[in-house]
C-alpha cells in the first residue's frame, strides 16, 4: 500500500480536529467570558531510511486558549464587572477551586454572590462574598457593596502558565499553571461584561477551510487507492 494514502489520512484527521474547535468556538461566540479553541500540530517523518524516501504525515502538538482580550461592552448592569487584560475571577465550584473571564454576577437566594451557572465568586481572602441587602453592586476596583457598605473585594488571579478549558466559560490550573497569584489592583471595568474572543464571521471561515481541505485530503485518499488497486491489477495480470 502506498505511503500517500497515510499521510492524506493523517491530513483527513487534523481538518476533522479543526472543525470540531471551529464549531465549538462558533457556538459560543455569543457567550460572555469565552476564551477561544485552539489546536496545533506539526509535520513528523515515519520510519526514515537511508536511501527511501520517508513518508511524511500530521499529528496533533497539543491544544490550548486563546488568551487575547475579547470586548467589553457596557451593560448598565450593576453585579456585571469585565477584566480589561490579564487575570481571572476566582470562583468556587462543586469540583473546587475554578477561573472565569464571565463577570455576570448575581445575589442567590442565600445572600452569597454567584456567577449566572451557580458558583460562589470568591474575595480575596479566598471565601465567599455575601451580598446581602438593596442595591448590589460592583465597584470598578472590584469592591462589592451591598446597601452602599462594602462587603468584600473580588479574588482576581493570574498565573505564570496556562489554564485548561472546564466548558464554556470556567478553567482550571493545573501543574504546568503555577500558582494562582492575586493582583492587588486589578484593571475592571464596572457595569460591563468582556465578550467571547472569537467571532462567528471568523469561525465560520475556519469551518468552510476545514471541511474544503477535508474533501481534497479524501480524494487523495481515493487517488492513492485507485493507484494501489490498479498496481495490484497490473501484477496479477502479469502472473
């Protein structure tokens, strides 16, 4: 069997990955706080040999986030806050410890200040904030009032190394993240949300290229196999 066949094969596989991250980065292009998909990959040779040529074939490097700063638009919201730069909202989950670009907060049932899915924001002391009263809000340095008294200040946190995508709109750290370090001045944007870093325009486009080279990747698939069956046609003629 020929070599082509497996490294159009190995193309086929890494378009079919593209789509995917394009797809899910245009699902959530409309949601608050997204971090966009990405994917890399490189080029490896197989079983090289002196004298013969190598076959050449795509594997997958690894995938990431898109750290870049999505927009920030005004909500007029007063529980909505944005992180224009690095850093993070710290908020607690069933699973512990997560980190979160989405500043739409809201007061629960039991006081405590919660993200739109549940979660408890933290302050900076590491423990929930318990918002209670008339008049929430969230002051451009991150303090939050409740009855015009402050009732705590949010836990904003970077890291030396990257974080790891938990759905939509929460991540994790892990060991290549380091620790999670607090910014003592955090640069916040009141009564507004950061957007999704992706666009649907642009998603689109790396849809449309994925499945275009997805189609040349299958017919030189079908090319190298009309080869091999003709090959093998051709020698059994001459037996």
């Amino acid at each position: 069997m020929s070599h082509g066949i497996w490294s159009a094969a190995s193309g086929a596989d890494a378009q079919l990955a593209l789509l995917d991250v394009a797809a899910n980065n245009a699902a959530n292009a409309s949601t608050a706080g997204y971090r966009g998909d990405r994917i890399s990959f490189k080029q490896v040779l197989a079983g090289a040999n002196a004298g013969a040529a190598a076959p050449r074939y795509v594997t997958r490097v690894g995938s990431g986030v898109d750290d870049a700063q999505g927009a920030v638009s005004g909500t007029g919201r007063g529980l909505d806050v944005a992180i224009r730069g690095p850093g993070y909202f710290a908020v607690q989950t069933a699973g512990g410890e997560r980190y979160t670009r989405a500043g739409q907060f809201d007061v629960g049932q039991d006081g405590k200040l919660r993200t739109r899915s549940g979660d408890l924001a933290l302050g900076v002391d590491g423990r929930p904030i318990t918002a209670k009263g008339l008049d929430a809000r969230i002051d451009a340095d991150g303090t939050v009032r409740a009855n015009g008294q402050s009732v705590g200040r949010l836990r904003v946190v970077t890291f030396t190394g990257p974080l790891a995508k938990e759905g939509a709109q929460l991540l994790r750290a892990d060991a290549a993240s380091g620790a999670p370090k607090v910014t003592a001045s955090p640069i916040l944007e009141a009564s507004a949300l950061e957007m999704a870093n992706v666009s649907v325009v642009s998603a689109m486009v790396d849809m449309v290229t994925a499945t275009r080279s997805f189609d040349a990747c299958e017919k030189a698939i079908e090319a190298f196999s009309d080869a091999d069956r003709k090959a093998a046609t051709t020698l059994m003629g001459r037996d």
